[in-house]
C-alpha cells in the first residue's frame, strides 16, 4: 500500500514539475528568441566592425597595394567600385561562421545543462522553450541581415550614383573650360613634338606616373596613388601643379600645361636668315614688357637659360654660332601678365631650326609643330632675295662681307613654297590663322641702294624684290599678317606690339623702362604638396567610406533589436494587447436617462461579432423585461459583465446600454462599452459597440438571435 502512494506521490511530483517546466518554457521561448537573436545580431555587427573599423590596409579584408597591372594606373581604385564587396564578401563569410557556431553552442550547451542527466525528464519542456527560441532565431536574424544588406546595397548605390555625376560634372567642367580656353598641349621635343590632350603625370611624393589622371573609377576628385598620396584630377582641382611628361616621348613638359595654353611659334627662314637673332631679340623684348606690366617671365628649362646667356654673349660679340642641323627643341618660355584671366598667360614654344631645314620637301615634312599652332614666323633675308643680289653695287657687297654678311642662295620664294605645299598636304590644310611677315638685316639693307624706302611700305618692296607670290597668297588666303622690319639695335616696341599681337597677349609695357634684369628659368606655379598616408595605413576615402558603412550597419542592427524586444513585449506581457479594444477612442455624446428593457427586447440573444482586426469572438446577451441590469458576456474571451439599461431614445425599436467589465482574468476586453441595440424586422437585434456613448462610428458590430 505504502508502495503505491509513494508512486502516486511521484507520479504527481512528476506531473506538477513538467507542468511548471512548461510554464517555465512556454516564458523563456521568447526570452531565448530575443536574447539569442540579439546576440548573433550583436556577433555581426563585430566582425562587420573588426573589417571597417581598423585604419590598416591588412585584416580580414586586405586592401592590396596597387601597380602590379602594367595596364593601369599606380592608383587605388574608388571604394566604391571594388574593396566594398571584397568587404562585403568576408563579412558574410565570417560573420555566418562565428553565428553558425555560436548558435551551435548555445544548442549544445542547453541541452548538457538541461537533458544531461535524470533532471532532463522534468526540464525537457524548458529545453524545448530554450531550443525552439534559439532556432526560431533564425529568421530575426536572416530578416536583420537582409535589412542590412539592403542598406548596405542602397548605400553603395548612392554612393556610385553620386560619384557617377561628379565624374560627368569634373569631365563636363574641364572640357568646357579647355575649349573656352583654346588649351593647346603639344610636346616641343624633337622626333616627338606630339599633341595631346592628357599628359602623364608624375606623383609628388614617389614619382610613379599616372597616365589616366582625370575622373573615373580611381576617383572623382582625387586619385590615391599607390604611396597614399592623394593627386587631383582635373585642372581646376590643381592637377597643373604635379610634373607633367608627354604620354609619347615620356619626357618632361613645362609646368603650368593644361592650365595656360600653349603658343607654338615657329620661325621659318632659310639658312643664315637671323632668325635665331630675331628670336634672341624677341626674348628681350618680352621679357622687358612683360616686366614693365608687373608680369613675370620665365624660362621652363634650365637648358634654355644657358643657351639664351651664351647667345647674348654672341650677340654683344657681334657673331653668332650657327644652328645646329638637329631638328629644334623650343625654347620655351613661361609667361604671366597681372589680371589673372586666359589672356595673361601662355607658354610659348618657339621653334629655330637651323635654315637647312627648309631647303628640301622631305625635311620640312619631319617638322610636324607646324601643324600645331595658329601663328608663324616668316623670316626673310633680304639679301638671299635674287632682286637683291643683282642690283648690289661692288662696293656694297664689300661692305656686307666686312659685315659678315653671307649671301644666301636659298630664294625666300622656294622656302615659302615649301611651307606653303607641307601645310596644304595635312589633314587641316595649315592651321595658321596670324603670319608675321620679318625682314631682317634692315640697318643693312639700307645702306644699299635697293633698300631705299623699305621701311615705308614693306609689302610694295617685297612685290617689287619677286615675292609678289608670297603678299598676295597671305591676301587671298584671308590670313592675318604683319611686316616687320628687324635690324640693329632693334625698335622693341615694334617686336612687342608684332608678339602681343601674334600670340595673343595683352603686352601693354615700355620694355624701355625696364631695369636690365637676368631672365631666370624658374617654376610660375606652387608645386603639389599632398602628404603621403603612412605605410600601411588605408587611403583616407576608404577609411570614411569603410566606417560610415559600419556606422550604418551598428545602426540598422540595433533599430531592428529595440523593435523585437518591443514586439516581444506586446505580444507576450498581460495586457499588451486585446482583441476586444478599438483602435481609438471616438467623440463622446449624450444619451437618455437610466430606465428599464423593453418586453419586445426580452431573451436570450447570441451572435457573432465583427470587429475589424481582431479574431472572430461572440457576444451573449439576456435581457429581462422591466429590467434594468443585463447579464452579457464573451465566452472566446473569457470576459463577462452586466449593464444598465438606458432607454430608448426616442425610438420604439432602440435602446442604449452602459456594458461594464467585472470578470477579465486574461485582461482581454474593453473595461466599459456603450452600445446600441436595434430591431430588426427578421426579430433580430443589430449590435453597435462605442467606446463613447453614441459615437458616430462603431468599432464592432454584431447581429444577435434569440436562443
């Protein structure tokens, strides 16, 4: 006997500890859902923070260093447009691992603690809860990294959307600028003298070259070379300011090109015409106009300002070396006016090829400059005019060989017929839209008989010495021209009002008045300065990039738990919801005065009732005639109550009554409740319930019937 009430004994222990277990894990389910969900949310938002945080270019996701693609630039790529999703690749990978095997523990540790030994046959149920909340965290989880994922994708998007229009904005903006600017980019150096419309630009810091510098995938504003440095992309940003080689020959070109344009002036001449004189002379005079304005001029070579130093040694000599047969390198010359617009600045690449040049078709065809620029230079010896040589008197033709004299047996006519043929076989036909027309030697020539009066009417002279061809040609062809006669010791003024106008500077100075000062080669802009990131550490747009997406993950990941815990709270806490409440309350009326049920509104009434997003429930009702007390309830609720009875409006077939609430253990339904019965003409009631008494809208209906 005893026997059997000890097993009754447990057996009721039993019972009531796996009731109580399953109480226990009915609560903990969604306690385990919140907290595992929060935990493998939280376990992905630090291996998302471990890969975007850090300022290195190592870790989980490596940032590599550019240059080893012969085929692009030394430069990182936009984050934007390839680390993001190698970072995004390795957040998915690890963050799922370390999920996968935290959610792995926290099953295997539950179940050891739970079900490992006898405790497991009363704890199965709490097990159960725990479990099923750690699985059942699954879909918060996937639901949380897919908003992130989502995010992370419209982020990316906009951010690529933006920088798109930056990039078509930056391109937009400096071509227009090139083309207002007539910016004219030309190589100067002999078997090259290329044209171009990017230069290779070397990086200030490491030197590498970067052949694409301007907006697209490396970046809008800036290119991050492969040392960290940050190098602009376009003119307007100070791209001008980096060391700038042709994209052919690879060798370097003068500062400030892209930003100034480029003036090439080439002078053509037959051998010992003066030309390098007449350039020599030229430089002067810009220089001292230049510097009278309050301008700067500035040889781009430092060779160049040798060659000019031991040429005005010559010249004070009285004798010049003879050019060299090479083909020319300009001399190039870097010049600034004060105002600050396009028409104070140029660099001007003047070509002297020795006269040689020009006496044969094939060597003119070599000089391809001359395709390049607007203006040209005709330099003319008067005395390799055949007129000339004719009509020289002994005497005179002694004077010019104690001179030093050499009379030419190149024609000027058969130079011109050469240029004019070259030009007219290219593409464009000849660009040349300025032609200064030079006569040199003219303190010579007027000494002579046949140079009487030259300086009067230059064009008549030459007509009248057979370069009639040459005067009408210029005419007919619509191009500008200009005749200069050039002598010792020169007019300046002449030769700096014939340049301004040639190249398009507004040279208003007095080169008189200018102190005699050294024409230096030098550097007219401030050289790019960006300091270079520190070895290993990321580009600085990859580090602001990285951390906002992080932000924004951190964010997102705790909006998305504080929302659950919520949710769990309405949903699981007494009284977090009912299915009986409406929505809002509505406005408050009068109704009649207390008084009794009518006999045609006497019975037992039940019926569904129909309120808008709550689960189907019934009302029961008993009404008593010459009552004022009802009895109702909501037997699906398990709520009941009584109420008074509060006449009939005005209406034989309506009353009102007052529902008050007095038996809710599962705290399911409205406290109190007005509501409206109606009879029908089928014997059945129409049901309106109101938070408010007579409210304009119900926020239940039901129809009852008798039983």
């Amino acid at each position: 006997m005893g026997s059997v009430v000890a097993m009754l004994f447990g057996l009721f222990a039993w019972m009531l500890g796996v009731w109580l277990a399953t109480l226990a894990g009915v609560v903990l389910f969604p306690v385990a859902l919140l907290v595992t969900t929060a935990v493998l949310v939280g376990l992905y938002c630090v291996q998302a923070s471990a890969i975007l945080l850090p300022d290195t270019a190592y870790g989980p996701s490596p940032v590599s260093r550019p240059g080893g693609d012969h085929r692009r630039d030394p430069a990182y790529r936009h984050y934007l447009a390839s680390q993001v999703w190698q970072d995004w690749r390795s957040i998915i990978r690890l963050a799922s691992s370390r999920m996968s095997a935290g959610a792995a523990r926290g099953l295997s540790r539950s179940t050891a603690i739970l079900l490992g030994g006898k405790q497991g046959w009363v704890l199965f149920p709490i097990w159960l809860g725990v479990c099923g909340g750690i699985v059942s965290a699954t879909l918060p989880v996937a639901v949380t990294v897919l908003l992130i994922a989502t995010a992370y994708l419209a982020t990316v998007a906009t951010g690529l959307l933006a920088w798109l229009v930056c990039v078509g904005v930056l391109r937009t903006i400096e071509q227009v600028l090139m083309l207002a600017r007539r910016i004219l980019q030309t190589c100067p150096y002999p078997g090259c003298y290329s044209k171009f419309t990017l230069p290779v630009y070397s990086c200030s810091t490491c030197g590498a070259k970067h052949r694409h510098l301007r907006p697209d995938l490396d970046g809008a504003f800036w290119h991050v070379c492969q040392c960290g440095t940050r190098l602009p992309t376009t003119i307007l940003l100070g791209r001008f300011r980096l060391q700038a080689h042709c994209p052919r020959c690879d060798r370097r070109l003068p500062t400030r090109i892209g930003r100034v344009r480029i003036e090439p002036v080439p002078l053509v001449g037959g051998p010992d015409a003066g030309k390098t004189t007449f350039m020599a002379l030229t430089v002067d005079a810009l220089h001292g106009a230049v510097t009278a304005a309050g301008g700067t001029v500035l040889f781009a070579d430092e060779g160049d300002e040798a060659a000019f130093r031991q040429l005005r040694r010559e010249l004070a000599a009285g004798k010049i070396s003879k050019t060299l047969p090479d083909l020319p390198r300009a001399v190039m010359l870097d010049i600034t006016l004060p105002g600050g617009s396009e028409k104070g600045s140029r660099i001007l690449y003047l070509f002297d090829p020795s006269g040689e040049h020009y006496t044969g078709a094939s060597k003119v065809e070599e000089m391809h400059y001359l395709a390049h620029g607007e203006a040209l230079i005709l330099v003319i010896d008067p005395f390799a005019l055949p007129a000339v040589q004719d009509h020289l008197l002994e005497s005179e033709s002694r004077l010019l060989k104690a001179r030093g004299v050499i009379l030419s047996r190149e024609d000027p006519a058969d130079t011109f017929t050469r240029l004019r043929n070259e030009l007219a076989g290219r593409s464009d036909g000849g660009r040349q839209r300025r032609v200064a027309v030079v006569l040199t030697k003219a303190d010579l020539l007027e000494s002579t008989t046949s140079g009487r009066g030259v300086k009067n009417d230059l064009p008549g002279w030459l007509t009248l010495m057979g370069l009639g061809n040459l005067v009408r040609e210029l005419r007919n062809q619509g191009v500008q021209t200009r005749y200069l006669t050039s002598g010792l010791p020169p007019v300046t003024a002449q030769v700096v009002e014939l340049f301004g106008w040639l190249t398009g500077l507004r040279l208003k100075g007095d080169p008189a008045a200018v102190t005699t000062a050294e024409l230096t080669a030098g550097d007219a802009r401030r050289p790019w300065d960006a300091k270079a990131r520190p070895e290993g550490r990321l580009p600085l747009s990859y580090l602001i990039s990285r951390r906002g997406i992080a932000a924004i993950t951190v964010a997102l990941s705790t909006t998305v738990i504080v929302m659950l815990s919520l949710l769990m709270l309405t949903a699981w806490i007494p009284g977090g919801s009912s299915a009986g409440r409406p929505a809002s309350p509505a406005v408050a009326v009068q109704v009649p005065a207390p008084s009794s049920a009518p006999a045609a509104f006497a019975g037992h009434w039940t019926g569904p009732v129909d309120q808008p997003g709550a689960p189907a429930f019934t009302m029961d009702m008993v009404l008593r005639a010459g009552r004022r007390t009802v009895t109702f309830g909501y037997p699906e609720l398990g709520c009941s109550g009584s109420a008074t009875v509060h006449g009939d409006g005005g209406f034989a077939d309506r009353i009102h009554l007052f529902e008050a609430i007095t038996d809710d253990p599962r705290n399911k339904c409205q406290k109190t409740v007005w509501a409206s019965l109606t009879r029908t003409a089928g014997g059945r009631l129409d049901v309106r319930l109101y938070i408010n008494p007579g409210s304009s809208e119900p926020f239940a209906t039901a129809v009852l019937v008798r039983r």
